[in-house]
C-alpha cells in the first residue's frame, strides 16, 4: 500500500479513536483495524444483520445513522426495540464471540453507513489487542472504569491530593511508624509525638501493636487528669485496638472509623505493626471528618446538634464522591450514618419522655431497609413490639404512637421528608406487634390486591434499625417461609414490576416525557430492585440489600455469576449517576429529582446508562420467563 | 507551456520497465460491464489540478477509492500526487493543501500515473462531474505515457438527479448531495477525501438504483444518459 492511501486509513483510524473502545487501544491496533475495515451503507427499514444470516457475522461499527435491535420470536414486548446504537458504537460482540448467528434483527432505524469487519478479522484483533479484548468480554465493567476515571478527574481538581478508596491500605501509608514500647514513660511517649510530629502513638512489644494514644486523648487522659508523666505510657493508652490488614481498601478503614468512632486505624501484616491510617490520610478534608460526624452524632444532646450533623452527612457524601468512592461503599455509609442519626433521635426521645417498658424494635423499610439511602430519602419506618403475657396490644400501640410521632417529626427536622404515603411508625397501621405484622403480611400474600402489592415492595425491604432486634429477625424468618409458598402471589409482583419498562427508545436513545428527561428511580434503581426482590423472596432469602439479594439467588435460580455481575455494575452505576445528579443539585441549591435529561450526559455516560437499561430488560426477561407474564 | 508542447508533439519517452508495465496493464481483460453491482469492482476518484482549464492547466493529485461487491474497501483506495516541476500559485495551493514542497516531490508522472492505472486495472471509472477529471487524466496520461485513455466512466452529477428528479434544480454540487445523504467528509478538497465521499453518495444511491432495477454499471449508464439527453448540461 502506498503511503498516500494511508491517509483515508488515518483519517478513519482517527475517527475510531473517539470512542470507546477505540480511544483506549494502542494506535497500531487501531490503524490494522482500519485497514481490515469495509464502508457499507443500509437505507431505512433494511436489516444490517439478522438471525438467518449463518455465522460468521461481521463486527460493525456505526459511523453515521442509527440501528436498532429488535429482539426476535415470541417472547418481543409489542415489539419494542430493545436496544438503539448510535454513532461510534459496535456489535454484536457475543455473536462473534461465540461464533453463532445474531439473535436479534439489527436494523437501520435511519440511513446508515457502517463500518464492516470480517468476524476473522475481529477476531485477530481480539488476540493482537489486550484492551479490546478486555472491552468485548467485560463490556460494562470497562465502561464503568472508564466513567469512574472521568469522574474522579472532574473532582480531583476540587480537592487536590486524595487517596482513591478502592486503593489499599498499603497504598495509603505515608511514613513508618511512630512507636514505643509500652513501659515508656508517658512524657516519652509525648515527647517522641512532638518531634515526629505525629498525631498517634503506637505502643508495640516486637512490633505487635499493644495499644494507642491519640493528640485527642491527651487532653482528657492526661491534662485533664492530671497524670504523672513519669507512668508508663500503656497505662492511659487505648488497648482496643481496631486492626486491617495491607490489603484491606481504603473505604474498609472509613467505614470502621465510622462505625466505632476512630480517628486511627492500624494496619497490621501478620500482626505485626506495619503503619497507622488516620481520618486525614484518608480525607484530605477541611472540615468534615467521618468519625467526627459519627462521634458528634452519638454525643449529641441536642436535636439541633443533630440537624448540623444530617447537613454534615451530605457534605461528607460529597467529599467521598469527589473520591471515587463506589456507589455500594457510599451508600453504605449514609445508610450507617443515618442509622446512627435516627438511633440517636431514639435515645433524645427516651431520656426526654421516657416511656414504660416495652419491648420494641424500630424498623427501617424501603431504601433504608435495603442500605441504599442517597441523599432525598424520605423516612419510611415501622414499629414491631412484644407484649409480655397478658398486655393488650392495642393499649401498648397508644403509647408508642405519640413516642413515635416526636420521632418522625424529629427525622423530617433533620432533612428526612415525613412520608407522603404516610409509612411511617406513627401510623398505627405500621406500629404492630409480632403477630400482627405476620397477619398484615399473610393477608397480602393471600390476596394479593394492588395495594397489597404495593405495600410489600416497601415493607418487605424491612430490617431492625434500633432495639430488640430479634423481634425483626423472627418477623423475617416468618417471610422466608411464607413468601415462596405462594407462587400467586409472586407471579402478581412480577406482573407488577414489569409494567415499569426502562426508558429504551426507538427513534431517540431514550424515551423522555415531555421535560425530555427519564426518571433515574422509577426507570432504573427499581426494575432491578423489584426484580431482585421477587427473586429473592421467591427462594426464601434473607437479605434485603439489591446486591446481596441477586448475590443470593445466583446459584438457586442458576444465573451465570457474569451476569449477576453485569446486573449489579449495572445498578451500581446508576446509582453513582443519581449521587452525582443529588450532589450537582444540591450544589446549585436546587431541589433534589431522580429526573435526568440524558442530553446533559457525556457520551460515556450516556452508553453506559442505555447499557444499564439493556441490563434491566435482561434481568425483567428473566423475570417474565419464570413467571410466564 | 514549453514543456508541455514538447510532450504532445513527441510520444514521452519511457523506461523498458515502464513500458513493460504499460503493455501488462493493456493486456488487462477487461471485465463485462452488466454483471451486477454486488460482483464488481468500481473505481471512484478524485483529482486535485492547478485550476480549472482543463486544456492548460496541470494534473496535481488522483485519489481513488475502490468499491467492491458494493462496499468501499477502506484499505483498497490509492492516492497519487504528480511530480511537478513548479508549484502551483497561493491560490490554488490554498484549495487542495497539498503545498508547494509535497508537489515537487510527488512521484514523477510516469511513476505515479502507473501506479494508478495498476491500481485501477480495468474496471470501471466513476466521479462526480466526470468531464473535468477525465480530461484532466486522459491529457496526463497522454503526455506523460503516451497513452490514449479510453475507459468506462460514470457520472453520478447524471445518475443522482435521474434518481430524484424533484431536487435536481436544487442540488448541483457534491456538496449538495453529501448534505442529503449526511455524509461528512474529514477533508474536503483533498483528492482521496472527496473520492471517498463521492464512493458514499454511490453506496447512499444503491437502494433507489435497485429500486429502478438498475443492478449493473451498463443499467446506471444508461440512467445517465437519459438525464444527460433530458437535462441542461449541468
């Protein structure tokens, strides 16, 4: 080939490179792909590729116009188009793959030129090109990957100098040590702090970490208490002592110090001391400490301490995305967060109203129940108490309604909306014994009416957030055996949760309702959520979170792990696009909607939510075929 | 002009290797003009001159871009830039881009205008507003081999208006076209570029050639000329 020929093969070379995944190959593998590459064009309404076609399939790459993916036989909803590509992308990746013919009818939903790659050339490429082949087999997770790298830089030039949490904690160490051993004195130990200029000492007795003192802890164990500085150091130390090791992540360590309310985390290697982690090495924050709100939360005495610390939450939530902390460790944390914030609440209520003995749990439903709180959840809760031999429920019910009313009023206070659907503990619908939540939920399954169906998608999602726990896990248990039983009443919910259809279009990539948005919750959190639930309840599982439950049903129901995995990456992503929408709205003081105009997206984005979508009608397939809707 | 009259009058002299090439290029079979689209091979080019006097002024560039079975094939396409022993003016350069440096160390004309024809071998021509670029190339491969170009060419500046009549007042230029079929071009007067975007307005243009049961290039010539007869010269 002469050296002018070469550039129509640059200049189409180039244009590959735009897009993913393209633009993440090397160049030469870029320009073979061009010089294997043919241009074809398909009018309007003609089949690009369809079933009949024997294998091997050209791999095709859309270089102007739109194709659309019908999906083929009986099984077609009205014969909606499943799937819609757009300039830049390419298909069908399993086909080639697995050598077999196409299963649906791509067709060109407008005129449309093509690039077309002879299936052998596609596939030398997978084997010259390790980036391309990484794409082709794990096509939403590399998406993802590269969305993740797009948001971080975007963030990072807010907030200079930060760990990523998915790094480990090896990564994270800054210095060795700073130790002594435990019969130092304590004026030693503060001595040697001042010259590191440290903010913890670690006692250690052949590098096995024996106990902690922290700057914090000076002023109360040893000014304050006036202790002689001449006593050894182990004497006022924390011995407690809250241990990872190197390869633990980043985000292991922020959700410990949440949890317990530390500022330090050793990281230790067989035991032995290898480096101590603090708040600051993992936040570079100004103001915002996730043990400080954690802490500041349980101590606080006043509901208005507390409304500072709901306010905290979020601003903490954004420093974490500007992390590139993932969506399933992010939410986990508000959820964390917030169960301490309504523990708290609790126990502000008791001491000021304290009310007689009874034995109660506090039930978190909905979002909270499955640990998947953003930022504008409204409060969806429930009492379940147990009368002692001889107590009158109704008589019980009319103590802890006004007890939970100061309660939910508190949690609206603190940025939680009261419930427009009014479930909520003051309810005295929602405020039942043991027994009677087991009716509540046998008369659902039994009958099976809109409501009923409806109520199960929120009350089903339960688990105990403050007491007497059990009281919780007997009303689960209870469900697990109830729920599979009927498999009416299962066959009613996927009825239900396949009337919400992703937002997948057939002239545009999405279809948008007049404000020309598509609604982040209705069209893409719940078709998984209610997918996974069906699933779940239907083989007696016990978990309530999305990801745990499809992690469950995996080996029951026989789904391929690559799958659950694409289904959870799938929701993990849209719910990092619905943080990110939360946090921009915020930011602009607007109010915060789950409705997004795709148009506003990167293109990245924008794949990755049709990808998303494609999921969601993967997993709702799946769920028609089990229950023949 | 000395140069170039001292060309027409005597046949050009050529290496025995180019003549050699030549004569295995003239031996070429040539292949039937009525066997359908989806079994041929088209050439469609392009050419970049120092103006527009077909008579006077100089063949520059030739990019060609071959469509096979009805697909262009990206790595089949061929691009030329002739030898010049002056640069064309400011103006002109301006045009094509193909600067004063790259002109005069084009591949000298022989040379380059071989390659092309080896390129091409013996299947059909097409172009948009094909009598400048056939002029352009007969009178270049005339002077520089001797030879007398007589080749099947197409029009599509004919065949597109014979497809869609309503338009033909309407859209006169390439350009014109490329707007209606939405095809871009990644570096419009460049030779290879325009013939890539003149080898898409041919693939834009198949489903309405099929429709009028046109399936070969004996079919789209006659379609051709039948506008050409109907129409004002374009």
């Amino acid at each position: 080939m002469s050296e002018a020929a070469n550039s129509l093969i640059q200049a189409t070379a180039d244009y590959f490179s735009q897009f993913a995944p393209f633009d993440q190959m090397d160049a030469e593998h870029v320009l073979w792909l061009a010089q294997h590459a043919t241009l074809g064009y398909f009018a309007k309404g003609e089949a690009v590729l369809s079933p009949d076609q024997s294998a091997p399939v050209p791999f095709v790459i859309i270089k102007t116009g739109v194709i659309q993916g019908e999906q083929g036989g009986a099984r077609t909803p009205e014969g909606d188009a499943w799937l819609e590509l757009h300039e830049g992308e390419c298909f069908p990746l399993g086909a080639l793959l697995a050598d077999r013919p196409v299963t649906s009818v791509y067709r060109a939903s407008s005129d449309v030129f093509c690039y077309l790659v002879p299936a052998a050339d596609f596939l030398r490429l997978t084997r010259l090109s390790p980036a391309f082949y990484d794409f082709c087999t794990r096509r939403i997770a590399n998406l993802l990957e590269q969305s993740k790298h797009l948001i971080q830089a975007g963030y990072s030039r807010a907030s200079a100098e930060q760990q990523p949490m998915s790094s480990n904690l090896a990564a994270v160490i800054r210095r060795h040590p700073v130790t002594c051993p435990p019969d130092a004195s304590i004026k030693e130990a503060l001595q040697l702090m001042q010259e590191h200029g440290v903010g913890a000492m670690v006692a250690v007795e052949n590098h096995i970490p024996r106990g902690i003192l922290t700057l914090h802890d000076v002023l109360s164990r040893v000014v304050l208490a006036e202790a002689d500085l001449s006593h050894p150091v182990i004497g006022i130390m924390s011995t407690q002592l809250t241990t990872l090791p190197p390869h633990a992540p980043a985000h292991e360590a922020a959700l410990a110090m949440a949890k317990q309310g530390i500022r330090h985390v050793l990281v230790t290697d067989n035991g032995r001391l290898a480096g101590v982690v603090s708040e600051k090495d993992l936040f570079n924050l100004q103001r915002v400490g996730l043990s400080r709100i954690s802490n500041a939360i349980r101590h606080a005495a006043t509901l208005d301490l507390l409304k500072q610390c709901a306010q905290d939450i979020q601003q903490l939530a954004r420093n974490m995305l500007a992390q590139g902390v993932a969506a399933e460790q992010l939410t986990q944390i508000i959820t964390t967060l917030n169960d301490l914030l309504t523990t708290r609440i609790i126990e502000l209520e008791r001491q000021a109203n304290p009310i007689q003995e009874i034995e109660f749990c506090w039930l978190a439903l909905g979002s909270e129940g499955r640990f998947e709180q953003t930022l504008n959840t409204d409060q969806d809760n429930g009492i379940i108490f147990a009368p002692q031999a001889g107590q009158d429920p109704v008589a019980l019910r009319e103590v802890l309604l006004p007890f939970a009313r100061r309660i939910n009023l508190a949690l609206a206070e603190c940025g939680f909306p009261l419930c427009g659907g009014d479930v909520m503990a003051s309810n005295p619908k929602w405020c039942l014994s043991l027994e009677e939540w087991q009716g509540t939920f046998d008369n659902w399954i039994y009958h099976g009416a809109p409501m009923d169906l409806l109520h199960s998608t929120i009350f089903f999602d339960f688990r105990p957030l403050y007491g007497a726990a059990h009281l919780g896990m007997s009303l689960r248990e209870w469900l697990q055996q109830a729920a599979p039983k009927n498999s009416r009443f299962l066959h009613q919910l996927a009825v239900n949760a396949l009337r919400n259809r992703p937002p997948l279009g057939m002239v545009r990539d999405f279809v948008t309702g007049d404000d020309h948005t598509v609604d982040l919750k209705l069209n893409g959190i719940t078709p998984f959520v209610d997918a996974a639930r069906i699933f779940s309840l239907a083989v007696g599982g016990a978990q309530t979170n999305t990801l745990e439950r499809l992690r469950e049903i995996a080996t029951p129901l026989n789904i391929k792990p690559r799958d659950i995995d694409a289904y959870c990456e799938a929701f993990l992503f849209i719910q990092l696009l619905r943080l990110r929408l939360h946090h921009a709205q915020n930011e602009r003081g607007q109010p915060l909607t789950n409705r997004v105009d795709p148009d506003t997206l990167n293109t990245l984005d924008r794949r990755i939510l049709k990808e998303v979508f494609r999921q969601a009608r993967k997993l709702q397939t799946k769920l028609g075929l089990d229950y023949q809707v | 002009m000395n140069w170039l009259r001292r060309f027409l009058d005597a046949p050009p002299e050529l290496t025995p290797r180019q003549a050699a090439r030549l004569a295995a290029w003239r031996a070429l079979p040539s292949p039937r003009l009525d066997q359908p689209v989806d079994a041929s091979r088209y050439v469609v080019v392009d050419v970049e001159s120092s103006g527009l006097d077909t008579a006077r002024d100089r063949l520059i560039a030739i990019g060609a871009v071959a469509v096979t079975h009805g697909r262009i094939q990206l790595n089949d396409s061929h691009e030329i830039v002739l030898q010049q022993t002056q640069a064309s003016d400011r103006d002109n350069i301006l045009i094509h881009g193909i600067g004063g440096t790259v002109q005069r160390e084009g591949t000298p004309p022989a040379e380059a205008l071989l390659d092309f024809l080896e390129f091409l071998g013996k299947d059909p021509l097409i172009a948009f507003h094909v009598a400048f670029d056939q002029a352009m190339i007969n009178r270049a491969l005339r002077t520089f081999l001797g030879l007398r170009f007589e080749h099947a060419w197409l029009d599509l500046a004919y065949v597109a208006p014979a497809l869609h009549p309503r338009l033909a007042r309407r859209y006169r230029a390439l350009d014109d076209w490329m707007g209606l079929f939405h095809i871009s071009n990644y570096a419009r007067h460049n030779a290879l570029a325009d013939a890539l975007a003149t080898a898409e307005l041919l693939l834009a243009l198949q489903p309405l050639l099929a429709a009028r049961g046109a399936a070969s290039f004996r079919d789209m010539k006659m379609l051709e000329q039948t506008w050409h007869r109907q129409s004002q010269p374009v």
